[in-house]
C-alpha cells in the first residue's frame, strides 16, 4: 500500500531538507516512545516519521520515492536503469532510535528501497534493544497459585513463574526477552500486562475476597452450622442465632495469597443472604401467622 | 551485590563525553559511585541513562527539559497505577 511521507511529516512536495529535518525534530518530540511510554499509538506514529524522514531526507530515496512512490510495483525498473549511477548515497538524516529495529520499516520501503542497513550519525552505537509488552488473562483460581505458564512472545516460548497474589493490571519485567539489541547492544525487556477475570463467585479487592452466602431462614433464626466454599476448599461454619440479612463476616487468612509473601493471606469476607421460604404449606403459613401474632 | 559498568566505557560506547555523566550526577538524574576517584554507573540505572542521552542528543532536549520530563513520566506512572487500582475497585461494585 503506498504511503505518503509528505502527508505523515506534514509538508508539501516541495519542501526543503531544512524544512524535512524541522517537521521530522518537531514529530519526533512529540511521538518518541521514551516520551509516551506504555503508549502504542505513538509509537506506531514515531516508527512512520522515522520511515518518512528516512525516505525524505536521503536526496536519492526522495528522488526515487518522488518518481515512483505511487507506482512503486515498478520500481524494480528505476533501479535496473540506475545502476550505472553506482551505489546510492548515503542517508545525511539523523535517524532516532526507539524504533532502530529493520523490521519496523513498512512493507512499501522494503519493497522501494530494500531492508534498512543503518544510517546517520549514531549507527555503530550499541542500542539497547526494544522492550516488549504483551499481556496475559488469567482466571482468579491462576492468580491464587504459583505456577508457570508458557508464553509465546514473537514467536520464541518462555517459560516463566507466575507467583501467586499476582494483581489484575500489574505487570511484570522479564529483563533480556525482549527485542535484540542493535550493534550487540544488550537485549530489551519482555514487559508482561496480567489481566484477571473476575469470579463468578468471588470479588477480588487487593488481598481479601468478598463473597456472599446463602442461609435459609430457619438457621438464620435459630443459628446452625453451613458448609461454605473458599478458595481452596470447604469450611465449616457456626451461624448465630438471629443472624440479620446482610451482616457480615471475616475469615482470617482465607482471602487472597499476598503477592511474593509466601504464606501470607488477606481475609475473607462472608455477606449473608437470607432466603425467605417459598411454596409454603398450608400448616406451615399457620404457624409463620401464629408467629406473627406473638409478635404483637 | 549490583553490576557497576564504568562510565568512561559507557560514554565510549555512546559517543558522550564524561562531563555530561558529570553533569547529569550534579543534577540528581542519576547516581554514580566513585572507586578510587573512578565513576561507575549501576547496572539498574543503565535504562534511565540510555533514555536520558537519546532525549538529549537526539531530540535536543537540555537538562532542564530533561528533569521535567522524568518528573512528569514519573507522575504519568503514578497515575496510571492508581487507575488501574481505581478501575480495579470499580470492576468490583460493578460486578455486585
């Protein structure tokens, strides 16, 4: 698909080098990926300046670009014709870097001007690699334990440790899996986005859960004992006699693992939900009516 | 136990001139440990350094613009953790 680099750095064809270096500075503050941290849009858009300024300002690839950019498919011809000229120059651009990878370079200036092969002033400095963002959906059962999970990040597996207690949004840094460095530079990070589902049965609030129980009416009045269900397994628990409707109660350390404190958990709270009995019989509205009137 | 990298062979790697280490560690923009008067960057500070010369020799941005700009990241973090934590809460009273 053609790509206008005029149109992405703002100038007109006629622009000078003086005015393709002033539009590409001005762009480059505005998108550089050190300065938008966390935020793709920008770095798509900085990755096309750096494409446009990279075409614009070396005077070869802007004549070439000029001559066939819309009918690029054929710009195998110009470079037949041209060969006599010898070797193209050079780039006199400044490219930045934050988006120094070859293969961030659209499928149209590969196919005008071939893979990247480094230019500017910069090109034998050792670049850190590009940092990575990816992320991961988990259930609320995956983030209460430990456990290892095998990613697929550009194409290569990693096995990582996912430690329990791990939070809805937080992420964590792989350090050396992400992009390869530039010129044996050291590699980027591998920055891992975690995104939790919620329970249909648990809320999630930092390190406690919230739950609610069911309890019929009778144990509600009388107390009793109920089985209820935690995280990781059944308790057994001691209802009050004359529990009201919505009260509520915590049970130490059966909330959520805390996230890397091995042993630590946050406390459970347990909202009760009283059910008034359906279907009566006609003995039993009897005696819900004699209840009534001792009442009064 | 933390990597030192010593500056001389950072800047030699980057194309900087030491006085600018310098100036960056007067500055407060990062840390250097001496050993026997020799200046080493630690490892952890190696991303923040390598973001620091980019914005200054890159995109021209002078120290002054280059301490604002941390400060601002810093609270552009801060905020964004805090609406993570924010929307974290919602998705719970919106579930009940």
């Amino acid at each position: 698909m053609f790509i206008d680099y005029y149109k992405i750095l703002g100038l007109s064809k006629s622009a000078t080098q003086q005015d393709i270096k002033n539009a590409y500075r001005k762009l480059a503050r505005k998108y550089h990926p050190d300065l938008n941290p966390n935020d793709k849009d920008a770095k798509t858009n900085f990755q096309q300046i750096n494409e446009a300024n990279e075409v614009l300002s070396d005077p070869e690839k802007r004549k070439k670009y000029d001559q066939y950019g819309k009918d690029w498919q054929h710009a195998e011809e110009f470079e037949k014709a041209g060969q006599h000229r010898g070797q193209s120059a050079s780039s006199d651009g400044q490219r930045f870097s934050g988006a120094q990878n070859d293969r961030e370079f659209s499928d149209f200036f590969e196919s005008m001007f071939g893979s990247f092969e480094g230019a500017g002033r910069r090109s034998q400095i050792k670049y850190r690699g590009e940092d990575y963002h990816a992320e991961l959906h988990l259930n609320l059962l995956d983030a209460y334990e430990t456990h290892k999970q095998t990613l697929t990040v550009n194409g290569k597996k990693i096995r990582i440790s996912i430690p329990a207690g791990i939070e809805n949004g937080q992420t964590i840094k792989i350090p050396g899996h992400g992009g390869q460095g530039i010129n044996g530079g050291p590699n980027g990070d591998l920055y891992i986005a975690f995104s939790i589902a919620n329970h249909p049965k648990f809320k999630r609030l930092g390190n406690n859960l919230y739950t609610t129980a069911d309890l019929d009416l009778y144990t509600a009045v009388l107390g009793g004992d109920i089985t209820l269900d935690t995280l990781n397994g059944k308790v057994k628990l001691k209802v009050e006699p004359e529990t009201q409707n919505g009260s509520k109660i915590k049970l130490k350390n059966k909330g959520f693992p805390v996230y890397k404190n091995k042993g630590q958990f946050g406390d459970l709270y347990i909202t009760y939900e009283i059910k008034i009995p359906t279907n009566l019989t006609k003995k039993q509205k009897e005696l819900f009516s004699e209840l009534s009137k001792s009442q009064s | 136990m933390e990597n030192l990298i010593p500056a001389n062979v950072f800047c030699a790697n980057h194309n900087i001139e030491i006085s600018f280490i310098s100036s960056l560690q007067e500055t407060g923009l990062i840390n250097i440990t001496y050993i026997e008067e020799a200046g080493y960057i630690p490892e952890s500070q190696l991303q923040q350094l390598e973001k620091i010369v980019r914005l200054y020799y890159e995109l021209d941005i002078n120290l002054e613009g280059i301490e604002t700009i941390t400060h601002l990241l810093q609270r552009v973090n801060l905020l964004q953790e805090e609406i993570t934590v924010l929307k974290n809460r919602l998705r719970l009273y919106e579930a009940i």
